[in-house]
C-alpha cells in the first residue's frame, strides 16, 4: 500500500532523481518550456516552484538556497533577473503543463511545461480578449450619439446659408 508516499521516486533512486530535477529545472528556466513525460512533469513542478518563489527575494541568502538545488550558475543568474521580475505579483502556479500526446516509442504520455508568463501565445490571447472587452455594446451606443450629435448641428448651418441665397435673388 501507498500510505503516505507523496513524491513520484520515478524508478530512480534518490541522488539520480535529484540530479535530473535539477538539470530539467535548470533546463525550464533556461529555455522557458521543455517537453517531458508527465510524470516527470509534475514532479518537476513541485520542484521548481518553490526555487522561483524564493527567486522573489533578491538576496544572498535566497541565491544561495537556489543555487544548493540548481547548481548552475546560468540559471541562477536567469531565474533572478529575467524570471523573478516577471513573476513579482503573481502568488503562485507558475509553471502549466500541457498534455500532449503519446511518445511514439514506448507509448508514454508526453506533456509540454511551460513557465506561465513566457508564453508569448497564451499572452497574445489574452491581449485579445481585454481589447474585445473593451468595445461593448454600451460603450458603442455612448459613441455613436456623439458621432450623431456632432454631424446634425453642422448640417443646419451649411443649409441655412444656402436658404438665404435664393431668398436674396
């Protein structure tokens, strides 16, 4: 029985599990998306988001910490200068994995992880959908009275002098 076993040991033992966490982390923040099995996936997850939480307090010892897990310095310097300004005001959920099908091979259960605000598609899609929020139907009902309004007071004045010229003759 699983009583109690919370993490994934992934058929690997302790210090080789360790060692592929930390090259798949560095590898996520280092290119921002990586495909893997979904296994893996999410046992990466749970060890990444905790490091880019600690990323958010720039200081010696957080770096230190960070760097006991990752051991690379590229990523370290990455995941406080380009990754950690990002993500300042996000709380939490970082990371999302994509399922993506199976592996041709064996038939294991591909997913794509991505670290969340490095998605320029995503990103791009949600810009789209803010600009579409923004034209409703009542801003353009307050638009086009005003539209309206503007052409009909112009439209008297350029009648009237006509009027009075054929009055004159």
């Amino acid at each position: 029985m699983r009583h109690n076993k919370a993490i994934n040991h992934l058929g690997r033992q302790s210090g080789h599990r360790k060692a592929m966490l930390s090259n798949m982390a560095c590898s996520l923040i280092l290119n921002k998306r990586i495909e893997t099995t979904v296994a893996k996936a999410k046992a990466l997850r749970t060890y990444v988001e905790p490091l880019i939480t600690k990323s958010k307090d720039d200081s010696t010892h957080s770096r230190r910490m960070v760097f006991s897990y990752l051991k690379q310095k590229e990523a370290v310097t990455e995941l406080f200068r380009v990754v950690a300004p990002k993500i300042a005001d996000r709380p939490g959920g970082y990371t999302r994995i994509l399922k993506t099908g199976f592996r041709q091979g064996d038939g294991a259960d591909m997913a794509l992880i991505e670290l969340v605000d490095f998605n320029e598609a995503a990103l791009a899609s949600t810009v789209k959908k803010e600009t579409k929020k923004t034209s409703t139907r009542r801003a353009g009902k307050k638009a086009a009275p005003k539209a309206a309004e503007a052409p009909a007071a112009e439209a008297p004045k350029a009648e009237e002098p006509a009027a009075e010229a054929p009055a004159a003759e």
